[in-house]
C-alpha cells in the first residue's frame, strides 16, 4: 500500500465472506484507526487496515461479477 491514504467515506459499501455485505459508518481518515461497520444490523468496530485491504476489495470483486 501506498504512503498516500485516500479517505474512505461513511456509508461506503464493504464485503464480508463471513458477515455479507455492509457498509462504513465512519468515514476513514487513517490506515491506523478503527472503524463502525454495520452488517445485518450488527455493529461492528474494525481496523481500517481490515477494510481497506480486505473487505473494499472484496466489494469491489462482487461489483464485477454482476
């Protein structure tokens, strides 16, 4: 990953292989901070690490396919 973090806005849509799909709700400013996440009406708060490099691309994947 870049040194160059692009914000993530609130309400972006992620993908979890385990939990669906859900969406931020907090925009991520930092790779280093932790995010609320909301999948099936679970909150859930994760490392903007874990969505950037994981659950974004997973989303973006699935958009793909359709």
């Amino acid at each position: 990953m870049s040194d160059e973090f692009k914000v993530i806005q609130p309400t972006t849509t992620v993908y979890c292989p385990e939990r669906g799909e859900g969406w931020t709700l907090t925009g991520i400013t930092s790779i280093e901070e932790f995010t609320s996440v909301m999948f099936d009406g679970v909150r859930y708060t994760l490392p903007a690490r874990e969505i950037v490099e994981q659950l974004l691309p997973n989303q973006a994947a699935r958009q793909k396919l359709k």
